[in-house]
C-alpha cells in the first residue's frame, strides 16, 4: 500500500514538473498573440487569426487543468508546481539573474515564452497550483468529521 502512495507522488509531481512550464509557457504566447489578433480585430482586420492562438491557449489550459485533476491522485504534483512558482519568485526578485536567464534562454525559446516569464504569467498561475495542492494536502490528513463524531459517541 505504502508503495503505491509513493508511485503516485513521484508520478504527479514528474507531471506537473513537465507540463507546468509547457502550459505556462502555452498561455502566455496563446494570450499573448490572441490579445494581438483581438486588438487588429478592433481596427477592423479580420479576427481569423485568433483561432490559433486561442487553440493554444486553450490547449495551455486544458494542461494546467490536467496537472489540477492529478491532485484526486496526490497532492505531490501540485506541490512541485508551487516550488517551480518559488522559483519564479527568486527570478523575478532578482531583475539581473532574470535577464540573465533571458538572454541565456533567447535562442532555445519562443520570444513570447520569455515575455510571459518577465510578464509575470508563472507568477501568478504557479503560485495558485501550489495552494491547491496544500489545501489538498492538509484535506487529506484532517480526519473525516463523521468519523470523528462516531467515536466520540461509542
């Protein structure tokens, strides 16, 4: 038994270690690019092309929805995706480690990646999955009340 909680949390946690930057990095280019498309929609330009940033944009999300669900599994992976947010945190605390990193990763990532990065994007969807997964944590190891209140009464 003991094998298969910890199967799990290595599991999620490598999931969410994987897909959490994916998905980031996929909301921030999909918004970034479908907000372009709506503002040249306005001036009257066709809206045609926000359809692919919106489908990325939305495979971006279905992902983070997807490391969201992992939670019923173990809380580990939303756990991992709080330190990625962490870690966030240190780069944007730090403006020249964070350009560092930006003229180190310019040519391995798209630019709108990088722009979502110093925007903010992880600072703000990273730092949620980690709550969830303390609150999912601390549900987990909270007796059930029911169970509670029968042993109180035998």
């Amino acid at each position: 038994m003991r094998a298969s909680r910890w199967t799990a949390r290595i599991i999620t946690a490598v999931i969410a270690l994987l897909l959490a930057p994916i998905a980031v990095g996929m909301v921030a280019t999909g918004g970034a690019q479908w907000r372009f498309a709506a503002t040249a929609a306005n001036a009257g330009l066709e809206l045609s092309g926000a359809i692919a940033p919106g489908l990325q944009l939305a495979i971006g999300i279905a992902l983070l929805v997807g490391i969201v669900l992992t939670g019923i599994w173990s809380s580990a992976g939303l756990l991992a995706a709080g330190a990625l947010g962490l870690a966030a945190l240190l780069f944007s605390s730090v403006p020249a480690l964070m350009m560092g990193m930006y003229r180190l990763l310019a040519n391995s990532l798209p630019r709108e990646w990088l722009d979502g990065l110093i925007a903010g994007v992880p600072l703000t969807i990273l730092p949620a999955l980690g709550g969830l997964g303390l609150a999912l944590a601390a549900l987990r190891r909270r007796p059930a009340p029911w169970r509670s209140e029968a042993r109180s009464a035998v």
